[in-house]
C-alpha cells in the first residue's frame, strides 16, 4: 500500500520491503538492499512530510498509523492553533 507522511518524521525499520523512487532509493541506498520487488530495509530509514512510500510487505505498525494516510487520500486539515494575543509596545 503507498503511504503519504503527514507528520513529523516517519521511521521504517529492518525488514520492511518498501517500493521507492529511484531518488528515495539513492538518498537510502547505504540502509537498504534490493529485494526482487523494491528495497528490504536493513537499518532504519527515514521519511519526510510529504514523501509517499509504498510499502510491500511488513507491519507499518501502529505507532506510524496517525503519521501516514494512504497516498491517494486527501491529506487531512490540522486545527489551527489559537495563538495568545500579541501586547503592544508601550
């Protein structure tokens, strides 16, 4: 399944088949090793908001499950934070 990550930084690690970019693969390649059908991950790799990553066999686990959505859903809107009001100069 191709994921996209939607916050902060999202860590697959050993074991996990994922299918990557040929760019993804390069910036990666000293943590991973070629696999019939993409790259196993041999050490933890990381991803960046907005990247999408298919994964091809593994758990993504639940802990990554409020950081991914599936890369052909919209990716949803976060609350705005109320800021506290600014004072001025006197």
């Amino acid at each position: 399944m191709r994921y996209r990550v939607i916050e902060a930084a999202v860590q697959f690690g050993p074991g996990i088949v994922l299918g990557l970019t040929a760019e993804q693969a390069a910036a990666r390649r000293h943590r991973l090793m070629p696999a019939a059908d993409g790259f196993t991950v041999a050490e933890p790799v990381e991803f960046k908001v907005g990247e999408v990553v298919e994964v091809l066999a593994g758990d993504v686990g639940k802990g990554l499950a409020d950081r991914l959505v599936p890369a052909d859903q919209p990716v949803p809107e976060r609350p705005v934070a109320a800021s506290a009001p600014r004072r001025t100069a006197r």
